[in-house]
C-alpha cells in the first residue's frame, strides 16, 4: 500500500451536530505505532451524545470509536503479532481495543487497562493531546504504542464485525463474573434493546440463560430482540407491572444498557437474593437515584459498573462475532453505509427508531 500524505477527516469542533471535513496531515510514525486505512466506522450510541453535546468531549476531535481497518505501515517496535498470537502483516484487516494502554500505571497493573492513565481512546481525544488522527470518521488512523489489535478475517463483513470494538466487547465486559447460567434456572433480564441489548440477548442465548428478559419502549426494537436470543419482550410500563406481580424469586441478574435513569431502581427491586445488577448504559450524566443501603446489604446484591473493557474481551467479543454472528444476523443492524461528505446531514436528520447502527466507509 502507498502511504498518504493526507487524509480527509470529519472534524468535531463542539457545535452540536456539526461535523467539518477537512484535510489532516498524515505525519510520520512514532515510536510502537502503525497507521491504518479506515475499511468501516459504525457510529455508536455514545458517539451520538458527544455529537450532540449530552456527553463531553475534548475538542476538536475526529469521533468513531468501531473501526475496522487495513494496516498501511508498521513502526519497527510495532507488534508484528495479534494479542491472539497471530502475526501481522501489511495488508491484514484489523480492529483493536478502544483503548492503547501504557501498561505500568496504577490501573493497568490493576486489570483497569481501559482506565489507564496515559490512555490514548481511539475517537476521543482532542487535537492538543498530539493523537489528531485516532478516530474512525477519517480516511486514516494511527494506531498508539499500546493498542491491542486482532486480525479480522476478510471472509467477515465489516457489517458484522465492525461493532466489535465497541459494543460487543462491553457486553462480554458486562458479562463477565456472573453465575455460571447452565447451573441454575437461570433468569436475565436486559435494559435496552440497542446494539448492547440485542447483543446481550445473543450472547444469554448462548451461554444458556433459561429466561432472557428483553424491556425496551420501542415496539420494533423488542420484536428485533425476540429474533437475538430472548425469550419475553415487554415495553418499560408492562415490565414494571410483570416484576411487581412476579411470584418468582426474582431475576438473577439485570443488565441496564439504557442509561434511563426511571429504571434504575426497579431493576434492583426486581433481583432474587444475591442477584446481580450490571450498570453499563449511563455514559453520559442521569439523574441521581436513591439506593437503599440495607436492601443492599440485606439482599446480598452485587452491584456494578462496566465502562468499556479488557483486551481479553475483545478477542471474545471477535470469537462471539465470527462464530455465531450470522446465527443472529447481526450484519442486518448496520442499516447503511455512507461516505464522509454524507455523515452530517445524517445525524442533523436524526436516526429512526429502526436504526441500530450508521457506517460510514471513508
């Protein structure tokens, strides 16, 4: 591949959804890096709010954290292996973790990759930080030293595996540690049927959760989620109706992939003893809730907060996507792809309910 000296970006300055296209110098490699041709963005849920100012971004900035790439050009000391093991050559088809972590800092020798304190994450730095291109709304990336990268097969659609970096990855985050579900009549009940939500219900399906409980206010999103994995469907009123009547013993663990603050509490209420509550759907500011420490205590509940993930649950989230991908047709929740002169006008018009996923291929 010949290296480029430029490469068109859409530029975030701050505006709420207004998006500039620009051309950006390419510069030389620094020391562990590699450059990458953008193949595919999808445009995630979060990098809507950044849009649209609900979510705090450094600017300007080049938004587009799911990113499927090419490498174009590795620096010496760049890995010439995956974190699978896989070796790496020009050419090969590539995502990588949301964030290159330095490997030494108080969190990352914590298990806390994602919050490491020299982080570079890909599609939210500002210009001033040094890392300009290292979002996917640009022809080009430059991976930073740290950037944990697998191989993508090209047999795979970048419709499928695209979300991998993103929304896939945090569902195998959020599902981490939980009961072994083949162990008990397991029940699961997950809020928001997004792109977290219907992955999560594939991924129950799979594991074998007995029951996956799907609440969603859209009536198409619960009917999409019936054909990933789960087995009820309810709006947000008929599940609150359903808990309060249910004469079981409750859920053994929630996922709340919303962010919707109303739902907080009832999720809560709605656990057996010792069930689980995941908080994973709140990037962006809520309302405060009231928790009750006793009703914590008292029912052993185990409450806790996912924000992206580990360079382990990237591989699984790939594995999950290549093996079981076409199960559940996901390659279907990527409704369209658009170049990059498109993009504004898109997001100004506002995403219809039927829409999961926009990419964009620079």
């Amino acid at each position: 591949m010949t290296r480029p000296i430029r490469s068109k970006a859409l530029v975030y300055f701050g505006q709420s959804g207004q998006l500039v296209l620009e051309e950006l110098d390419v510069p030389p490699l620094k020391l562990g890096q590699a450059l990458v041709r953008v193949d595919g963005c999808t445009l995630c849920g979060s990098d809507l709010h950044s849009l649209h100012g609900r979510r705090q971004v450094p600017t300007p900035t080049i938004l587009g954290h799911e990113i499927v790439g090419s490498l174009v050009e590795m620096e010496a000391s760049f890995p010439r292996s995956d974190i699978e093991g896989e070796p790496l050559a020009i050419g090969d088809r590539v995502t990588w973790a949301i964030v290159a972590n330095c490997g030494t800092c108080f969190y990352c020798q914590r298990g806390l990759e994602q919050k490491c304190e020299n982080a570079c994450k890909y599609g939210h730095m500002g210009f001033d930080s040094g890392h300009v291109l290292s979002g996917g709304l640009s022809e080009y990336c430059i991976l930073g030293s740290g950037t944990h990268v697998i191989k993508v097969p090209r047999s795979v659609s970048l419709e499928l595996i695209t979300p991998a970096s993103c929304a896939t990855a945090t569902v195998m985050a959020a599902m981490s540690d939980l009961p072994d579900p083949a162990a008990i009549a397991s029940r699961i009940a997950i809020l928001g049927a997004g792109m977290l939500g219907l992955t999560a219900c594939a991924v129950a399906k799979q594991r074998g959760w007995k029951e996956v409980v799907v609440v969603d206010p859209i009536s198409s999103k619960r009917e999409l989620a019936l054909r990933f994995g789960a087995t009820q469907a309810f709006s947000s009123e008929d599940w609150l109706v359903h808990t309060k009547h249910d004469k079981g013993y409750g859920f053994d663990t929630v996922l709340e992939l919303s962010g919707a603050q109303m739902m907080m509490v009832p999720a809560l209420e709605s656990l057996r003893l010792g069930g689980h509550l995941v908080l994973v759907g709140a990037v962006f500011p809520v309302p405060p809730i009231t928790l009750l420490p006793e009703q914590i205590v008292r029912n052993q509940i185990t409450l806790r907060g996912i924000h992206n993930y580990r360079p382990k649950h990237l591989s699984e989230a790939v594995q999950f996507l290549v093996q079981h991908g076409q199960t559940y047709a996901f390659a279907d929740l990527v409704s369209s792809w658009h170049d990059l002169t498109e993009v504004e006008a898109l997001v100004q018009n506002g995403l219809t309910s039927s829409q999961v996923r926009l990419g964009v291929k620079p």
